[in-house]
C-alpha cells in the first residue's frame, strides 16, 4: 500500500472588501457604550494641514 500523498494548500490572495463583507462587526463593549453616551453630540471637525508630515505627526 503507498501511503497517500498530501495535498498542497493553494494560497488564496488577501481580498479587503470579501473579508469586511463577511466578517461580523464586534458588539461594543460597555467602555464604547460609557464613551457615547458621555460624548453624544461629541462631532469631529475637519482639520486643514500644511504639509503631510503636519497631518501624520497628528497621527
């Protein structure tokens, strides 16, 4: 009897858009329920930057 030969896994490309559309969002935690409703009406402003090292140091 031969003993039976493995099978190679095919390597299958990263596809960003196939992964979001089939991966559930996480349920907030009680920290992220606590933080919305301290910060309800809380909007987050554009900002204008000079340069791109200005917007990255922000980061």
């Amino acid at each position: 009897m031969k003993p039976k030969a493995k099978k190679t896994k095919a390597e299958v490309p990263f596809d960003p858009v196939l992964f979001a559309a089939t991966v559930p969002a996480r349920k907030p935690t009680p920290q992220d329920i606590a933080d919305a409703k301290e910060h309800e009406d809380d909007a987050i402003e554009p900002q204008q930057y000079d340069s791109m090292e200005d917007m990255v140091k922000d980061l």
